[in-house]
C-alpha cells in the first residue's frame, strides 16, 4: 500500500469513529464497564465500531467525503503554516511573497471555475507546478531573512575603515613580528568583507528572483483571464504553453539557487 492510499485510509477510520454512531457506542460501553466492573461493555463497543468503521470502508460516497474533509484539513494547516513562514520574513521579501500567495490563490480560482474539467486538459498540473515555485520562493525567501539579519548587524564601512587602518598600520611597521600579527588581522578583514559582498549579492539575487516570480504569475493569470471563454481545445493547447513557460521559471529558480549557494559557499 502507497503512503497515499494509507493517508486515505486513515482519514476514512477516523471519519468513522467520530461519526455520533461510534462515539456513542464508545461512551456506553465506558460507562457500562464503569458502572458494572466490566471490561466487556467496552470491549463490546470496541467491536461493535470497529465492525461500523468496515461498513464504512464500503461507502463510496463517505470514502470521497473523508479524502475531501482531510484534503481540507491539511491545505488549512499548510496555509497556516505558510502565513507565519511569510510574517516572519523581512519586509522586502514579505510584501513580494503576499503578492505570489495572492496570484497562485487567483491562478487555482481560475482554474477551478474554469469552463472546462482542469483534470482533462493538464489544469491540475499546471495549479500545482504554480505552488512548488511559490514553495521554492518561500523558502529562498526564508534564507535571506537570515542574511539580511547579518547584513543589518554589520557595517562593512567600518570593515574597509579597518582594513585601511591595518593597510598603513602595516606600512609603518618594521617589527617583523609586529608586521606577521597586522598581516594575520588583514587577512581576516578583508575575507569579512568578501564575506559580507558575498551575503549581500546573494541577498539581492534572492529579491530579483522574487521579482520575476510576482511578474511571471502576473503572466500567467492575465494568459488564463484571457482565454477562459474559449473552447476546451485552446484551454489543452494553452495549457501546454503556460507548463512550458513554468518549466522555464522553474529552471531560473534552479539557477538563481545555485548562485546563492555559490557566493555563500567558502573558498
């Protein structure tokens, strides 16, 4: 059994046992077994809605309700979860970030009051390569609310200010010992500030790459705004031109975060 189907199953036993039916069953059995020392009662009951939840397994109408009712539960707690992810950015990332979430919402809306069945023409597809990008740009996002908390900290004025000390510092000395010690501080500064360069051009990459995903979705909108009164045949045809050019926005995100982790990665 895939992980999928047990996700399933799962959500139709527990549909089943929070039915009234089996947490009534439940309770009087307690209470018997309470009220006459008895583990019988309960065990009974036990039985008794483990027998109504197979009876269940055969409604195909309650199987589909439950899948509905856990899809919905678990988008809820997605959504949640992503609203504090977003609240937590840095103000930049986390205006840019509310207007992707805003144009998938508008994307996926479209798409399922759509004047065609979005499975039969590849729509389904197309709304969920809409929220990997959207995820991969939370989470870029989400690095640069950590590299902006060290650009912010740092001044890299005051780091050249010190490295121009040092650089004169080492100019005028004639200790050798003197000198090996300025030469040691100098090297550390001016790998701080390659550092810090390295950061803040990651940094801004981050933000461009936001940019481009707020205006490709904007696109992408206005293409399916457009072409929503038409007939199932342009809806197929256009389909496959909007998973193209989402391929290709994908493929930029790949790009854009191997260039971060280039200019983060140490020399």
């Amino acid at each position: 059994m895939s992980g999928s189907s047990r996700r399933n199953l799962l959500a139709v036993v527990k549909r089943a046992l929070r039915q009234p039916f089996s947490v009534g069953v439940l309770v009087l059995g307690a209470i018997f077994s309470i009220g006459y020392f008895s583990l019988i009662p309960v065990v009974g009951g036990v039985l008794i809605a483990a027998a109504y939840t197979i009876w269940k397994l055969q409604d195909a109408e309650f199987i589909r309700a439950a899948i509905r009712e856990a899809g919905e539960r678990e988008r809820e707690a997605e959504l949640m979860s992503r609203t504090f992810r977003i609240e937590e950015l840095d103000v930049d990332s986390r205006v840019r970030m509310k207007a992707i979430v805003r144009l998938q919402n508008e994307i996926a809306e479209d798409v399922a009051n759509s004047p065609v069945d979005e499975v039969a023409v590849g729509l389904a597809d197309t709304v969920e390569q809409t929220e990997q990008v959207l995820e991969r740009a939370l989470a870029m996002a989400q690095k640069r609310r950590d590299l902006q908390r060290y650009l912010n900290r740092t001044d890299p004025e005051a780091i050249r200010s010190r490295i121009r000390s040092l650089e004169a510092e080492l100019e005028s000395e004639t200790d050798p010992y003197r000198r090996s010690e300025i030469e040691s501080s100098l090297a550390a500064k001016r790998q701080e500030l390659e550092d810090y360069l390295a950061i803040e051009k990651a940094s801004r990459r981050v933000l461009e790459q936001l940019d481009s995903i707020q205006y490709a979705f904007e696109g992408l909108r206005a293409r399916l705004v457009r072409i929503k009164s038409t007939d199932v045949a342009e809806w197929t045809a256009a389909n496959e031109e909007l998973k193209i050019e989402l391929g290709g926005l994908s493929t930029a995100v790949d790009t854009v975060e191997r260039s971060i982790e280039e200019a983060l990665t140490t020399r």
